[in-house]
C-alpha cells in the first residue's frame, strides 16, 4: 500500500501506527506484562525500556505515528505523513519483536 502514491496518507499512517504498537505489545505479551489499553506510542516505549528493552531510534522516536493511529476516526487528521519515516519505524519494531519473541 505505502508504494501506491494515490492511497490516501490517513490510511497509510493508521496502518504503520498500527504495526508499532502491535509489534511493541506482542513483546509485552511475551514477557506477561499486562498489555495497557493505549495507542499512545510515547507510552508504549517508555514502558519497553522500563524493563530494559534496547530499541533502535526508529521506534523510540516513533511517538509522533500516534495521532495517526486516532485521530483520522474522529475527522482530524494529522499533519502530512512521513511515509519512508513511519515505514521506517514499523520495520524496527516489527524486526525487534520479531527477535525478542522466537
């Protein structure tokens, strides 16, 4: 989808938000942390380092993907989405789950 330059960015980001934040969870998942009920991204790596989880910049710096995770349902959409960026930022935590949960 993100190569398709006519599909609209509110559902590319929604797309990568999303794969951050599942990705991140599915870590928390494995090591039994209660997965909280957010979207917020911030949130999400704070609590990953919490328990001394090494992520790439990609994904610590990934907070500002949140809104596109939200805002676009409730007829808000954020500023314009930095595609490479974001796909950036789902590729990094979808390789680090991918690595801490085998």
């Amino acid at each position: 989808m993100i190569a398709t330059e006519d599909q609209a960015d509110h559902v590319i980001g929604f797309h990568l938000q999303q794969a951050v934040e599942k990705a991140l969870k599915s870590v928390l998942a494995d090591r039994a942390v209660e997965i909280p009920r957010t979207h917020d991204l911030g949130y999400l790596v704070e609590l990953m380092e919490s328990f001394d989880v090494e992520m790439p910049e990609a994904i610590t710096s990934s907070d500002w993907l949140t809104p596109w995770g939200v805002l676009f349902r409730y007829d808000s959409n954020p500023d314009t989405l930095d595609r490479d960026k974001g796909l950036e930022a789902a590729a990094a935590a979808i390789g680090l789950a991918e690595q801490l949960t085998r």
